[in-house]
C-alpha cells in the first residue's frame, strides 16, 4: 500500500492537480487545456511527480494516450483523497471570511441619528457583519417579518404593550411632547385661535402613522378640521413648526434644544410617553444579538427604564 500523506521533498500541489486532470481526461493535450498550461509543463509535471514517487505512473506508447499503471492507479486514489481534503479547507476557509448578513428594519429618525454613527463601532467589533438597512413597516408586517425571518432586527417606538409577543422587547420609555410655534398658547388662552384650527404634523408616513395619530387625537378628545399632515422626518417636521405651519407631536430629547432656546413652545396637553422596542427575529445569526446590545447601548441614557416583553403598536 502507498501512503502519499506527508509529500516528500519536491512533490507539490500543483503535480498532483496535473496528474489527476492527466489521469481522469486520458491525454496530455487536454489536460493542457483544462489547466491553461502549456502541453510541455503538463509533461514536466508528471514527470517530477514521478521522480518524487520514485515509480512510473503511466504506460506509454507513442500514439496511443497514456493509461494509469498499476501504481498510477493506487497512488491516484491517494491523491484524490489528498486533494478532497484540501478543497474542504479552501472552501472552510473562504466561508470564515465571508460577512454575516443582519437585516434591520428602522425608522428614518432611528436611522440617522443612531444606527448611522453606530455602524462604524459594529464594524469593529463584529469585523463578520454586514448592515442591510430595510424601512420600517407596519406593525403586523414587521413582526411578520421578523417571526419568518426575513428580517433580523427591527427597532421602533410604540404605544402601550398588549398582548405577549417574545420576538419584542422593551427597552425605555420614550417622553413626547406638543410642540407648537413659540406664542401660541398665548393665542389659545384668548381665544383668537382654537387647537382644532390648527394643521397637525406627524413625523411618520402615512400608512404607519395615521393609526396612532387618530387615536392619540381621540385619546386627548381632539377633532381636528384641517386634514392631518404627516411628514416622515423629526427635524424637518420641527422646522416646519418653528416656521409657523403647525403643531406636532415629538420625541421629547429630539427637540430639547430648541424647546431651551425658545424656539418651540409645549403646548400642555399630557402626551403618553412611548417605549423603545427592539424585536429580534429567533432565525437571527447568532451575532444578531450583539448587534443588538450595541444598539441598545447606543440609545439616550434616559431611555433605559426597564426591559419587558410584549406585542406592541409600533410608532416608528
């Protein structure tokens, strides 16, 4: 028996490539061809592979195509399993190196002003991941989404919990705010205009926002006259108010700023705070959940108030 394990001195990779391209093609010529060598090198190569064996490998006779001998045959069904082997650890090693794919489903405010600088750091610290940003659905959708899979991670802002869903966690209480242009509670105390007068802006899209909007606006017994105005961005939507266009309900540390230097006015009309969800799909890589914790530890300090779980209606 021929025991090729450990090659000897001078014997390479690419002889035993050649030899067995040689051995499973019958001819010199095409062997040349499907190595893109030329048929001298094919010759040379088998030749030093059986200087290295020490035996012949072939049965040659001019004009007729080589054939395995005896000790062609067995040495050939060593160098296959040779060269199986080392397939396997390519193909390993090429897979190590490929990135891990984590879908994220946000909301255009999330995604800017959080998951945007994170990335850097996740980069960094999980050098496998790959971020593919998807927009935030509705809530049936999203949880739809992540349960099948099809989405990894999904983070969003939501009313109060109702029925258990284990996909969705807690992770804060998100304070809100009417913010309305600086005067105009002076305004409404005299009565020169009404609330239900003025143009409501949200900072959602339609399709996920008028749900919450509408109920938040019967919550607070509000019927307003001008159709309600949504606008998917926060700071656009607080620009539109400081210029006079409406009122808007906010996240509170989004328009702190202006709110201090007086170009926003609160209008006190006792909005219910909202919670910070993430979601983690159970089909998740296993990475998922460091990204995760990265993106939790990323959100405002203020937000942190606990961690429950829950089905929730999602305020992107």
């Amino acid at each position: 028996m021929i025991s090729i394990r450990r090659p000897p001195e001078g014997f390479t990779l690419a002889q035993l490539r050649t030899f067995a391209c040689v051995a499973r093609t019958g001819s010199f010529v095409r062997a040349a061809e499907a190595l893109e060598i030329s048929q001298p090198a094919v010759s040379n190569q088998i030749k030093s592979l059986e200087i290295s064996l020490g035996r012949q490998l072939f049965r040659r006779r001019r004009g007729t195509t080589p054939q395995l001998n005896e000790n062609g045959e067995e040495v050939l069904k060593a160098v296959l399993d040779i060269l199986s082997e080392c397939d396997d650890l390519l193909t390993r090693g090429r897979r190590a190196t490929q990135k891990v794919l984590i879908r994220i489903s946000v909301g255009p405010y999330l995604r800017d002003a959080y998951l945007r600088p994170l990335t850097p750091r996740i980069c960094r610290e999980c050098p496998d991941v790959e971020i593919e940003l998807h927009p935030m659905k509705s809530e049936a959708r999203s949880m739809q989404l992540i349960e099948n899979g099809f989405i990894d991670l999904a983070v969003f802002a939501v009313t109060e919990p109702t029925l258990e869903r284990s996909a969705a966690r807690s992770v804060g209480e998100l304070p809100m705010v009417a913010v309305a242009p600086p005067g105009t509670k002076q305004r409404l105390s005299s009565g020169e205009v009404l609330l239900e007068d003025m143009q409501f802006i949200f900072p959602l899209r339609r399709d996920i926002g008028a749900p919450w909007a509408r109920s938040q606006l019967r919550r607070l017994h509000l019927v307003p006259r001008t159709p309600l105005l949504f606008v998917e961005f926060a700071d656009l939507v607080a620009d539109m108010v400081e210029e006079g266009q409406g009122i808007a309900f906010l996240l509170a540390h989004t328009v702190s700023d202006r709110i201090a230097s007086g170009h926003l006015e609160v209008l006190d009309l006792g909005l219910q705070p909202l919670r910070r969800v993430i979601a983690r799909s159970p089909k998740a890589p296993e990475i998922a959940k460091k990204v995760e914790k990265l993106l939790i530890e990323t959100l405002p300090s203020h937000q942190h108030s606990g961690a429950n779980t829950g089905k929730l209606q999602p305020v992107p």
